[in-house]
C-alpha cells in the first residue's frame, strides 16, 4: 500500500489546490493513504504583521478539521483518508499548541520546528536571518527546539528532523563530528518519545538536493528502531506523491521493511513497497 502522509493545501496560503482535490489526486495514483496535514495557524507572531501566507487563519483550523472528516467518509473504500496536522513546536508556547493537538480529533500530529523565535529558518523569504550569525551555534538551537519538541508528548510523528540545512548553510567541516551529536541527540529523543519520524522528500527539490533527513540519520534511526513513514511535502496536487519512489527505494536499501501508519493517534505498521 502507498501512503503520503505530508500534503498542504490552499488554506495556509502558500499551496494551490483544495482537500478534495489532493483526495482525488491520491486515488488516481493509486496511494491507499493520503493524510491531510496542514500548518496549524501562527501563535507567537501576529499573523497581520509577519510575513503573509504562513498559514491558514486560525477561525478556519475548524473548517479545515470539518472538511477533512467530510472527505475522510465521502471517499471511505476509495482511500483511506487520515486527518492530520503540521504543529510547530514554538518554545514557550506549550500550552497554546497542546489546546490545539487535544481540541480535535487528528489521526496523527507532524511535530515540526520551523521557528527560532520569529525567524522561520525554512521560509525562503527569511534567509537574511542567516546573516552575521554562528551557523553552528544556529544549529545547536535548532536541535535543541527538536528535543524539546519531542519531550513534550504532543506529536506523533518527527517532521523533516534536518530541515535546518534547507538553504545549505552548513557548519564548518571542523565541526562535523559535533553536528553528529546533534543529530544523533534529536535521534534519541525521538526514539525515547516512542514517536515515528518522517522521511520528507521535499529535499530533493530544495538547495540541500537530500531528503529530510540525510540517510546517515535514516540508518542511525533504523538502529534505534524509530518506525518511519513517508512524505513528498507537496504544496500542489500534482506533487502528491512527488520523489516517494526514490524515498521508499533509500528505506529498503538501508533495511526498512515497513512503515508507519495511523488513525486515531495510533501508530500501525504496514509492509514497505519498493
């Protein structure tokens, strides 16, 4: 069975299409799951002042929450529809995040850390934040955020866990084996958490050219045991699925016989397709 379990649509205001039509996308490409996992709204910034098309309002997280259940039984025996959510984690904002993760009723909850206070590290507009900064020191944040995130209990799956390296800024090669430990830390704290983690495709597409993440982290996971599931990231219906091929054939090169699934905030496992 096929399954993406990472899509944004038109809400969040920077992917096209609507829920319906990424449902409808995922049956004509034979997936058997498709989970629906837009970005919760902005919390810690306000959203009329920040840069615009972040993410969906939030008077329209219940809209969204209504649409995916409506799609979720129109097309029962079609494909199995997951309702899900992209939740960033934001430190010192726990509380606002948890109301949000137990007000309705997801499948699954992508923990993600986008942001290093107000800087959104992956958005493309905000690079600037980059500059006169100690990119080591940017990544020792970032991690750091990831093992926070994973401490907290809200989420069940790791988004993108490398997603720090998007626009290639990179660390001195001198500090290589360092930045292996903040890899291999954030590795076990999703591994202590008992929470899955994602292979995100999108990579290839971005300036690093690697999926998130890199495949020395996928084989450090597959040795601790964190169960993976997959997704393209697509901010269109025509990328529904985009690069999964390559993703599944890297699981089953490293030694991943299976992936991750859910409903119900309850993690199944299902055999790998390559």
């Amino acid at each position: 069975m096929l399954i993406d379990y990472h899509t944004h649509h038109a809400r969040c205001g920077h992917a096209i299409g609507s829920l319906e039509e990424y449902v409808k996308r995922g049956i004509a490409i034979g997936l058997g799951h498709i989970g629906l996992s837009d970005h919760m709204p902005l919390l810690h910034v306000d959203p009329a002042s920040y840069y615009p098309e972040m993410a969906m309002p939030m008077e329209e997280l219940p809209r969204y929450v209504e649409e995916c259940l409506a799609l979720k039984e129109k097309y029962r025996g079609q494909i199995e529809v997951r309702v899900g959510l992209e939740a960033d984690y934001i430190e010192g904002w726990e509380e606002e995040i948890e109301r949000i993760v137990k007000a309705y009723p997801w499948d699954y909850v992508i923990g993600s850390v986008h942001f290093l206070g107000t800087w959104d590290i992956s958005d493309y507009r905000q690079t600037g934040g980059w500059e006169g900064k100690d990119v080591f020191a940017v990544y020792e944040r970032y991690y750091d955020a990831v093992c926070k995130a994973c401490a907290t209990g809200f989420y069940d799956i790791t988004g993108h866990l490398d997603v720090i390296k998007r626009f290639n800024y990179k660390p001195d090669g001198s500090r290589s084996a360092e930045v292996l430990e903040l890899e291999n830390a954030a590795l076990r704290a999703v591994c202590d958490a008992g929470m899955a983690m994602e292979l995100n495709a999108s990579g290839l597409s971005k300036a690093c050219a690697e999926m998130f993440p890199s495949r020395r982290i996928l084989e450090e996971a597959y040795k601790l045991g964190i169960p993976l599931t997959l997704g393209s990231d697509a901010h269109d219906p025509l990328k529904l699925s985009e690069n999964l091929d390559q993703a599944r054939g890297l699981l089953g090169d490293i030694g991943f016989r299976e992936v991750a699934i859910f409903e119900g905030r309850r993690r199944s496992m299902i055999p790998l397709v390559i």
